[in-house]
C-alpha cells in the first residue's frame, strides 16, 4: 500500500501536469475534483499555437504564407514547360530568321510585338507556374528569358524608350558604336547565364542539353557580332551565325516543347529525347539490359 508521503507526491505531480498545459487545475474546495479552465489569451496571436491540431490555425496562416509551419496543399497544375518552351521557340525563330537575313528584312521591330507579349509575358507566366510546381531549374530559366525577351522588346522598341537614341546621340558622347558594344556586352551577360543553366542539363537528356548548347553559342556569336563591328554596323558573317544556331535552338524548343505535350491521350507515339547514360534515366535502362557477363564472354572466347 502506498504511504501518506506517495498520495501527497503523486497529488502534487497531477496538479503540475494540469496547470503547465493551461487546461484544468485541482480543486481542493471541490473534493479533490479537476476544474475547468478557459485557454491562455495569446493575445491574438494565430502563430502561438502552431504545434497543435492543423485545424486549429487560421487560414491565412497556412503552408503557403508561413513556409515550414504546416506542408502546403496539394495542387493539381498542368506542366507548364511545353507552354514557356513554345513562346521562347517562336519568338526566337522569328529574330532568328531576321539575323540570317531572311527575306531581306533589315530591321527586327516586328520581333518586339512577339517579345512583349508571348516570348516575354506569356513565357513568364509560364516560369511563375514552374515555380508554383516545385520545378527550381523550369522557374529560373523560363522566368528569366521571359525577362530577357521583355528587356529586349523595351530596348528596341522604335521610338517608344528612346533607349537606343540616347546611345547614340553625338551630343551626350554617344554614337553607333557606343551602342553596339551596349548590345553586345547585353548578350554576352545571356550568354553566361544560359552556360549556368547549360551546366545543369548535363545530368538531364540530350534534347534538352541540345537546347542550351545551341542557344549559348548563338548568344556567344550574338554578342560577338555586336562587339567586332566596322564602328556603325554589326559583323554581318558572325550575327547571321549567331541566327543560324538560334534557329536550331528554336527548333529544339518546340521538339522539347511537343515531347512534353504528347501522351496517350492526344498522341499515337511517344517523342523521343535521348537520356543521357549517366542520367537517372539512362542508369535505369542500364540496370534492365546488361551486358556486362556477355563481354566477358565475348572477351573469354577472342
């Protein structure tokens, strides 16, 4: 039988355990009963009970406003990858054909309708979704050449920004070279950022590293072209080089764009994209056909 001392100790745990989780307290004027007490006031605080039941904080507090405290919602969201990949492709393909000299046509302004609103606004809606999805690499790269093709059309708009005629006003020291090497330097910083993002398609697949490949050179060439001028015009050779390899990266783009769209429900084949070996991808098929005891064999008998 337990001692005198053990009822007073065991009491006094269960008044300690009640009163430090602020819900009851022991009653001695009630015959030893357990009251009742109301919650501690927070004083509005939506966060101070944060580690209690989900459905006890406020909504506007949630996973998405307060990152950590509770995992997001589950969302379901298209692919928005086909979509940015289609608004770069088209808006390239359209300043690429204009470098090459397609048509003879000397001026690229019909280009900046496109780089407004589909290159630029519909391609960074696209990142935005990216980033909505978890996709971190889809998020940087569509966001930022949605940003670029913004920046250009803001740059090239025909008497809108005057951006171009204040560099090459003689009376602020500016001229035509003054802006060509802008330009250039311009697309030379594109091209060390889309060598950043070349970087971390290696590990993807050889449509998509194809991609960036062709779209860093043709940056590079670009940005060359602008920089190796006469002192008033480009280096015709290298710009229409440079729009060579963006047609390819255009290309690219909707055959990465069009892989991405077609599935069992809206096409009768798969399109092809070519994982890389040291790929997740490539490792997996590895692993289902190996060949490694038939070269020991075909080693053994040679």
């Amino acid at each position: 039988m337990a001692t005198a001392h053990e009822h007073e100790q065991v009491h006094a745990d269960a008044v300690h355990t009640k009163e430090s989780n602020g819900t009851s307290a022991f009653d001695p004027a009630n015959g030893g009963t357990t009251r009742e007490r109301k919650p501690y006031d927070y004083g509005g605080n939506p966060l101070a009970h944060w580690r209690t039941h989900e459905d006890h904080r406020l909504a506007p507090f949630g996973g998405d406003f307060q990152p950590g405290l509770y995992a997001p919602s589950k969302r379901d969201f298209a692919n928005p990858a086909p979509l940015g990949l289609s608004a770069f492709a088209l808006t390239t393909f359209v300043l690429s054909l204009i470098n090459v000299g397609t048509r003879g046509i000397p001026h690229p302004n019909i280009v900046v309708a496109l780089a407004f609103a589909y290159g630029g606004l519909v391609q960074l809606l696209a990142g935005m979704w990216e980033m909505a999805v978890g996709n971190t690499f889809g998020a940087t790269a569509l966001s930022s050449y949605g940003g670029f093709w913004l920046s250009f059309a803001i740059v090239l708009t025909p008497g809108g920004f005057g951006i171009v005629s204040a560099l090459e006003n003689p009376e602020t020291g500016g001229s035509a070279a003054v802006f060509l090497n802008s330009f250039g330097l311009y697309l030379m910083g594109w091209f060390i950022f889309t060598f950043i993002l070349l970087i971390c398609t290696l590990r993807s697949t050889v449509a998509f590293f194809s991609l960036f490949f062709t779209l860093d050179i043709a940056f590079l060439l670009l940005g060359i072209g602008y920089l190796t001028h006469d002192g008033s015009k480009v280096n015709t050779p290298v710009i229409k080089a440079g729009g060579y390899f963006g047609l390819f990266a255009a290309f690219l783009a909707w055959y990465n764009a069009l892989a991405g769209i077609a599935d069992n429900s809206n096409s009768f084949f798969v399109i092809p994209v070519a994982h890389f070996p040291w790929s997740e991808k490539g490792r997996e098929r590895r692993a289902k056909v190996d060949n490694d005891a038939a070269r020991a064999d075909a080693g053994h008998i040679a």
